[in-house]
C-alpha cells in the first residue's frame, strides 16, 4: 500500500507572537507527508532546489517516506513562503510566495507513485494537480486541498480538480468564497453536488467539521494552552486524516471511519502546533499519536438526556 502526495515542499519564514524561523523546511506535502507517515508508506512528488539540504531531505524520509520522486532542479530555488500571525495566531498574513521550481514543474512520477492506492492533492497550483491526478494508475480514494490563493487566480482549474476526487478538505473560509456560499453546511453541500463524497472544513483552534451527504460531524479541536506556530496545522490534519484512512478504510470509508480519522487528524495536528515548523512531528511517536487519540475520546464524551 502506498500514498502519493503532491504539494508544495517548502523553505518557510514564519513569525508568530512566540518567535521567528527563517528559511525552515515547510511546504504542504511536506507536512502531510510527516503526518501520514505513521500510517503508509508515502511518497511526495515535487521539486526543490540547488538550496535544498540533504538534511531536510532526510527529514522528509522520517518514518520511511520514500523521497524518489522529490526532483532536484539544478540552478534552481525551492519554493518559498513567508508569514506573519497576529496575537491570538488566529490571523494570518502572507508575506511573500515564490513558487521557483514550482513555476515550471512537469511531473514525471516514477512507477510507483502512478500505482499508489490513495492520493493526496496537497496544496500547490490546481493544473499541476491536475497533471499529478492524470498520471495515477487509478487510486482507490483521492482526496485533496487548496487556498485562497488558487481560489482568486485559477478557479477553473481547481473545479476540474473537486470535481474528479473523492474528498475535499479545505478551510471553512475557502470552502464559503469558493462556493460563494455565506453558509458552512451549504458550502459543504454545494462542494458534494460537485462529484466528492466527503468534504472537511477545517476551522482552526476551533476544530473541524466533516458532511458527507448523509451526516454531520464536528471534532473540536485538541485544547492547548500553548500554541507556537500553527504553520502547517491543516496539512498535517489531512497527512493524520488521509494516512488513517489509506490504512484502515475500506474504498468507500464508512462514516465510523471517517470520524475515527477526524481524530487522528485533529491529534497530529494539535502536535504540529506546540513548536515551530515540523520540528514536534519529526519525533514524535505512535504512542504518543494514540494518547492524544484517547485524551480526545475522553474530553468529547457528549452524552445528553432529552427531556
Ligand atoms: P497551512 O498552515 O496548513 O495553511 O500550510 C502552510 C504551508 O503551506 C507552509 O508550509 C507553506 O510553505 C505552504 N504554502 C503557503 N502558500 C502556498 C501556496 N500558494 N501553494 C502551496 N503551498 C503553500
């Protein structure tokens, strides 16, 4: 079994109330790949640059992600981001994207990543998604995200995307502008008569919520009371999302499924924001995924009287 994703894989310089990195590894796959690393074998399909350090190589590999498909662009320079969070790290600013080697980027996936069961469209621009979903074998669950961004600049494309996967993961404000949609559930809604099944709408320290066209789920979000950077947080909910699913899910995952994931994504996710970058998910362990998993049972007992 394996998981193909594509997305950017990132320098990031990120400041938020707690601190400042500059330049560290960062990206959307890259995130996702860690998360989805306790689960299936992944392999992340993108290029970097010259710039890009075979110690952020290895960081990629974490946990036997396969990084035969990352592409070394010579003369080059890796993707880059950069932003700023305000006091409460609920508002973010972007700075600055350079796309770089991403501008030109053809993907060639080697055999394997075309044969993967599950593929993840992380987020980068829709026509190389697009290009990525063409090249696949046929997995048996594709799922995918984006940002406002492509919403803005290549909308088209990205409704040919919605329309061909099976799970649509996007932020509860992307998920309203897309659709243009003031309301969440109608938001969802519209999104599922578009061709997906499933649809989350990530809504930060808040949680998230899943609709498929039958139910109704929200997970609250872990409750930390230290929160250092949350760069990254919805892409590693989707690598803990995707991940639990392309392991234990049948084709079509039942919702019991589904909200089993949602708990898997929210407990990596709550690990990813206690420190800066990747650098919480890199060590930590399955253990350690598995507690949060139970403290998150525990704290969500909902048991109410009707009368
Ligand atoms: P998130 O906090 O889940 O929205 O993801 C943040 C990650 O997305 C960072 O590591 C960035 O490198 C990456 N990112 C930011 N803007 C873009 C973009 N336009 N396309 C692809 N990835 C991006």
């Amino acid at each position: 079994m394996s998981l193909t994703v594509v997305g950017s894989i990132a320098y990031d310089t990120v400041r938020t109330p707690f601190g400042e990195r500059q330049r560290m590894l960062g990206g959307a796959a890259t995130h996702f790949a860690l998360a989805a690393s306790f689960f299936d074998e992944v392999r992340p399909v993108g290029p970097v640059g010259d710039d890009f350090t075979d110690e952020d190589l290895a960081i990629l590999a974490t946990r036997g992600t396969s990084t035969d498909d990352v592409e070394r662009v010579a003369g080059g320079k890796t993707f880059f981001w950069e932003g700023e969070y305000g006091w409460d790290l609920n508002s973010r600013e972007t700075i600055d994207t350079q796309l770089n080697v991403f501008e030109t980027f053809q993907p060639k996936l080697s055999a394997a990543a075309r044969a993967c069961d599950v593929l993840f469209l992380a987020n980068i621009q829709p026509q190389l998604q697009l290009d990525v979903l063409e090249a696949c074998d046929g997995p048996r669950f594709t799922a995918m995200d984006s940002m406002n961004l492509w919403i803005d600049i290549a909308r088209d494309d990205l409704v040919k995307v919605i329309e061909r996967v099976d799970c649509v993961i996007l932020n509860d404000a992307e998920l309203r502008q897309l659709t243009e949609k003031p309301n969440l559930v109608s938001a969802a809604r519209e999104v599922l008569k578009w061709g997906p099944s499933v649809v989350v709408a990530k809504q930060g320290e808040y949680g998230a919520a899943l609709v498929t066209g039958e139910s109704f789920f929200a997970l609250p979000a872990y409750p930390l009371e230290t929160v250092v950077d949350p760069t990254g947080a919805g892409d590693t909910f989707a690598g803990g999302f995707v991940g639990w699913l392309a392991k234990n899910a049948e084709d079509t995952p039942s919702d019991a499924a589904l909200r089993q994931a949602m708990a898997y994504g929210t407990a990596l996710a709550s690990y990813n924001v206690e420190e800066f970058g990747m650098e919480r998910v890199t060590r930590l362990t399955l253990d350690e995924v598995h507690d949060r998993v139970e403290a998150i049972r525990d704290l969500t007992q909902f048991t109410v009287e009707v009368r």
